[in-house]
C-alpha cells in the first residue's frame, strides 16, 4: 500500500434531527468535529414511508 495517500480517520459526533447525538468513526473534519445531518431516517420519506416532499 502506498504511504500517505489515506485520509485522516478519527472519531466524530453525528447530531440527527431529532436532537440524538452518537460517536463514530469517519474521514469528516477534524477530530472531534460535529456533523448534523438534515436528512436522516427520522424524517426522510423513502424510511417513514410517507408521501411528504423535502423542500
């Protein structure tokens, strides 16, 4: 494997839409940095099964 051609991978904090919050391991940002996300299976149609549509 070539050297120095991985991203950086660390441990992050994912915030959902409804406010849950969970550590995991990624290549996003900076260590420690946190991500909240604005689609997640909380909210998004094709997991809720319903007939909203995202604006």
């Amino acid at each position: 494997m070539k050297p120095d051609i991985h991203p950086n991978y660390h441990m992050i904090k994912v915030v959902m839409t409804n406010g849950v919050e969970f550590m995991t391991r990624s290549t996003y940002g900076e260590d420690g940095a946190t991500l909240h996300l604005d689609i997640d299976p909380n909210t998004h149609p094709a997991w809720t099964g319903g007939s909203q549509q995202l604006v």
